[in-house]
C-alpha cells in the first residue's frame, strides 16, 4: 500500500490554521518565539546564562534565524548533569508533569511540563495522527509502554484531542493484544515497528489473517525503520504504515510527522521547532539536503526550553510537500551513537535491516552482535528463518545475505539463520546491537 510522492501531492486534511501557514510565515513566526526563547532561558535557567556568557552572546543577538548558529549546543550529558531539576525554567509548583527517561546509560533525564506544554504536546500529536489519516471518532489502539517514558501516554492524549476513542493497551501481553484488536476494532495502532512484527507474528500464530482486521493505519515510532520494514508491515497487515518523530527531551512523541498521501518523510511542525542540520562529528552548520546530525531547538516550551539540542538521529531536511511551510526530515538513517566502524567502513543497522528484508526466506527479526576475533572486530548477523523456510535451504539463505551486506555495504559478516522465534521480542525500543567486544 506504499504511496509514491508525486511532483504536486494531495493535501492532507489540516487540524489547525498553523499548518496552512507559508514558509515566510513560519519563518517570520520562528525568530519571534526563538528569541523568546532564548530570553526565557537566559533568565531562567542558570545553565544556559552561564554557556552563552562562555560563548560570548547574549539572547538579543540573535535578529536573525541564522544567528541561532551563535549559541552552543546542548547534549543528553548537559541534561543529566543538571539532573534533577537543573533544566527548568518555571517553580516546581507550576509543573503539571514529570517524565524520566530510562537512565540504562547513567542518570536518567527528567523533563517537565507546564500546563500550556501538555495542550501544545497534545495538540501536535493530534496533527500527526490527523496526517496519518486518522479523524475524530476513530479508536486508536496504543501500544507503546506508558509510564515515564513519553510514548505511551504522549500518544493518548494527542488521540484524545482529536477526539478519538483510545484502547490504552500498553506493551506486553501480545496474545491479549491480538484479542483486543478482533473484539474492538480499532481503525489505528500506535506502537513501535518491531512490536508491530511480534503482533503480526501472534496473528498467524492464532491463524488470523491479520490483513482483514479493523486495522487501516498504523503510526511506527520511537525506533528507526527503513522502507523495507514499511513494506513488509504494509503487506501483512494491509494497513498504510506512517512515521511519528520524537524526543523526550524536546517533548516526546509528535515533534514531526508523515502524511499517508505523500509517505515522503516526516514534516517538522516548526511552528514549534526550529531543526538544523550540523556535522555529527563537529559543530559545523550543514545546508538543507546534506544529511548530517539534526539539531532541534525548542520554540514554545515553558518548563524546559531546549536549545540546540544534538539529537544524535542522522537525516537531512528537504523542503515540505504535504505541508508546504514546514520543512521534511528524511526518514532517520541511524544514530551516530549506533554506527559501527567494521575494519575502516561506517556500518547501520538499518542498512542491515534493508538487505535482511530484501533476502527471501528470512524474516525481519535480526540483531547485529559485535564480538572481537583475533584482535579484529568481528560483526555476527542474526537472524530468523521465516517459517515457511525449509532448513536446507538457511545455508543458502545466509550465503545470500552475506554477499549482499558485502556488495551493498562494503564489509563481511558472519550471518547465523536461527529458527522462527528465537530471538527476544521487545515490547518497547528494539536493542538492535550488542556490543560483546569487552566481555
């Protein structure tokens, strides 16, 4: 069901006046709520008084967007070090509520949000989920966990401005999952894209076709997918497969979205964000169309305004089709933090994602482990047959996997086919890479 964008896409039906905005308008409405911005946090935040009088600026020289580039970047290490409530810029009383990330990397960032945070959040959501296709009325089945992390609840409360009915399902209990979406017909599904495989895989399991369930759209987040995932989602469960972008720290889930006309990348709602794109191993400010490091900045945010904050998703921006003022962010590539440097060659996993997808007889369920063999690293494939897939023909399978990660990537691997429902299944954020080189 993948649509092909064409030179003049088909609009899709706005949620609100800020999406018919030009891209003058925008830009114009941009440097407004940026210096703002940066006086609201300047006076607020001692962090940022005291990086941008080490960088020499002061929030009145930024009069123009391409002054942002002036002021210093801010990173996940920055949040943590200012944990808990270093980062806030409103009274503890005026925070209406608290999300933790997971920490599984050091201390955990803490984000907060004002009243007007939670409408604004709500309300962007709500376009994206209106651009995926999505109208008040409709159920929306979440799986993405809810709790601390941004995704579950993030999702229900952008359904609900909309005025949708939500099955708050969470993650976990797939078999229950599966029940719930034959007996209440939901018309959407929220949840991540390798989630979304595990339920594809418990509908066959219970011998239901899951192509004929009330399922017309799914919106696929919090992870990086490629189009083979897309394709592969939409094939099985005859559904149009639609990307949702975001970041705890910028907001959570709804920073940008994709429309189910074009399916040509998230649009970034900038009425609220100002993106950049900058050298992921510099702070050089890269021209549109140059994929690099996107670099967000927020533009309304009372409790906790973020700026020029490096994301570590690798994408590039475009300018907008769907929504022409605001400008696309291809879909993300990978994070610098996951590249993976095999004997001299930069490495993704959603490269491997797209040549596993491609190979027949082998299912989308892989994870990469990264292992050190006589002092070389070593990359080890692996990956589950799909069942269908007879066990005489895995060698086959493999040697054609293995030759076109070495055709298309530039570097050899070992590739293991293991049998159907082998590998652990996640319920929240996939683990794509372990790391096994210090063990």
């Amino acid at each position: 069901m993948t649509t092909q964008p064409t030179a003049t896409p088909a609009a899709p039906e706005l949620h609100d006046d800020a999406e018919r905005m030009t891209r003058d308008e925008i830009e114009a409405l941009q440097l407004i709520r940026l210096r703002a911005t940066l006086r609201h946090a300047y006076a607020h935040v001692p962090f940022y008084r005291r990086r941008f009088d080490e960088a020499g600026v002061v929030p009145d020289d930024c009069r123009t967007l391409a002054d942002l580039a002036r002021f210093p970047f801010t990173t996940k290490a920055d949040l943590r070090e200012n944990y808990p409530y270093g980062m806030f810029a409103v009274p503890e009383a005026d925070i209406r509520r608290i999300h933790v990330s997971s920490g599984t990397t050091g201390l955990p960032t803490v984000v907060g949000y004002t009243e007007p945070d939670l409408r604004t959040w709500a309300s962007l959501v709500a376009r994206c989920i209106r651009g995926a296709g999505g109208r008040p009325g409709n159920k929306v089945h979440v799986a993405f966990g809810y709790g601390l992390f941004t995704g579950g609840i993030g999702a229900h409360y952008g359904a609900e401005h909309l005025g949708c009915t939500v099955v708050p399902a969470s993650g976990g209990m797939t078999a229950r999952q599966v029940r719930l979406i034959q007996d209440l017909r939901p018309e959407i599904i929220m949840v991540t894209p390798s989630y979304m495989l595990t339920l594809l895989d418990e509908f066959d399991r219970q011998g239901i076709d899951a192509a004929a369930s009330s399922l017309r759209v799914g919106i696929f987040g919090a992870e990086p997918w490629g189009e083979g995932m897309r394709h592969e989602i939409e094939q099985r469960a005859g559904i149009d497969a639609v990307d949702i972008y975001g970041l705890s720290e910028l907001m959570g889930p709804g920073v940008a979205g994709e429309s189910v006309t074009t399916k040509d990348g998230l649009h970034i709602w900038e009425d609220h964000f100002r993106p950049e794109i900058v050298d992921p191993l510099g702070d050089r400010t890269l021209p549109d169309g140059t994929t690099g490091e996107l670099v967000l900045t927020s533009l309304t945010k009372e409790a906790v305004p973020i700026i020029r904050y490096r994301t570590r998703d690798l994408t590039r921006l475009l300018p907008g089709t769907a929504w022409p003022g605001m400008r696309r962010m291809d879909r993300v590539s990978g994070r610098s933090d996951d590249m993976i440097i095999l004997r001299g060659v930069n490495v993704f996993p959603t490269q491997i994602e797209e040549l596993v997808l491609r190979t027949p007889g082998l299912s989308p369920h892989f994870q990469l482990v990264l292992a050190r063999r006589e002092r070389m690293d070593h990359l080890i494939v692996r990956v589950e047959a799909r069942p269908d897939l007879p066990t005489s023909a895995r060698s086959g399978a493999s040697a054609a996997l293995t030759r076109a990660v070495k055709d298309g990537v530039g570097v050899s691997v070992e590739v293991a086919v293991l049998d159907p429902d082998t590998l652990e299944r996640s319920v929240g954020k996939l683990r794509r890479l372990v790391d096994t080189r210090d063990h």
